[in-house]
C-alpha cells in the first residue's frame, strides 16, 4: 500500500532497555523526520534526513540514534530506553523542492516503564 | 529560523459558531506555513497551506487562514463548528535553510465543540 507506515503501533518497554521504532514510506521522498509529541510541547523534531546516508539532529536527539541505508526506511533507536522518552513517535518525510507537504505516519505510542 | 506560537491550548466553542485559531510566526525569510488536524490516535492530516500568492488560503472541511505580514499572524477560522471538528490543530513552518528542510510545530491547540 502507499502511504507511510509506521511499527509497532504501541510498544510498552523497560527502562535501560534498546527499542527501535520502524518507519517506511513508499513515494521515494528525499526528506524523513521523526517526531515526539508531549502534552505542551506540540511536535518536537529529534532527527532528520535529507537522503539516504544523509542524517542530522533536530531539537530533542539526546538518547535517540537513527540510520537511513535506504531511502524507503528510517528506523529510530533508543539505545536506553528512559521513562521521559515515553511519548507518541511520529514520522513524516517530504519531498524535494516546492513539495513541501509533510505526510505523517499513524504514530508509535512508546511508554517506558 | 521559522518558529510559531499557537495561542490558546483549548478552545471551546459551541456547534454552529464561529471558530478562530490563533498562530503567530517569526521568520526573517518568507514563511511556508501549514495547518495540520490531528484526530484522537491518528496522524497529521494537512488542512491547508501557505506558500505564495494569495494571502486568503481555502483547506478541507470548510478551513480557511489568512496570512498577514503586518501582523505575523496566520489563523485557522471556520464559520460554522460541526461536532466532526473536534480535534487538536497543530500550526507549523518550514525552515528550509542551507539543506536543513524540517517543520516547526506550535503547540497545538485543542477543539471542543459542544451541541
């Protein structure tokens, strides 16, 4: 199906634990971002990518790893899971130039215990 | 760097009223700025946007926002509330500098619409 998909779609993990959060897109977008939402804080970036290979941090990465091999995939790692990072995941990716529309994922709610 | 303040968390209005949804922007470049729904456990929808041109911008659902330079303002307005509209609305910019492309979200504003 097209569209960005998103796994799992609610994982509940241990504190100290690893987790990764799986995102996949189908429109071959050169941009993939992922997002946490709190309560008060709206939508805050902790990575993006601009390409496959292509990675950097956005406003909240501390405790957050991500890779992009393919331009289909970008995974994000909590490498110790901690109970301030449990929170709805979202991403998005957006294509070049005057494509400036981001399309969203259906959201990972993480919470950590 | 684009960065946008939404104010007001909740807004209650009553079915059939007016809704207005405030969002400032700060900017030095011209501003790309979006309005997004957000259902309860769903994704971001794309209401409507602003990119050029026109200031007045038509979205979906009967959504529409003006963009005003004088006042940095780009507010989400309804006419007519349906119960349906009850969301969370979230405004966003694009910073889009040096390769950097990435939205930046206010902090949403949450719809109530009572019968």
């Amino acid at each position: 199906d097209a569209g960005i998909t998103q796994s799992p779609r609610y994982k509940i993990t241990e504190t100290g634990r690893q987790v990764t959060l799986m995102c996949h897109q189908t429109w071959s977008h050169s941009y993939m971002f992922w997002y946490r939402q709190d309560l008060g804080h709206g939508l805050r970036l902790i990575y993006y990518s601009a390409a496959a290979d292509i990675t950097d941090k956005g406003e909240v990465p501390d405790g957050y790893v991500v890779s992009r091999s393919k331009t289909e995939n970008f995974p994000l790692t909590l490498e110790s899971a901690t109970r301030s990072q449990t929170s709805v995941y979202f991403c998005a990716s957006m294509g070049l130039g005057g494509a400036t529309e981001a399309f969203f994922g259906q959201g990972t709610r993480l919470t950590v215990v | 760097a684009q960065s946008v303040t939404q104010l007001g968390s909740h807004v209650s209005v009553s079915e059939g009223a007016l809704v207005l949804l405030r969002c400032n922007y700060s900017s030095s470049v011209p501003p790309y700025l979006f309005w997004y729904v957000q259902y309860p456990n769903q994704g971001l929808q794309l209401l409507l946007k602003y990119t050029t041109g026109a200031t007045l911008v038509k979205g979906i659902n009967g959504f529409e926002a003006e963009f005003k330079k004088s006042e940095t303002s780009f507010h989400l307005t309804k006419p007519s509330a349906h119960m349906s509209d009850a969301a969370e609305y979230f405004c966003a910019g694009l910073n889009d500098e040096k390769g950097r492309r990435a939205l930046t979200f206010g902090s949403g504003t949450r719809l109530q619409v009572q019968p």
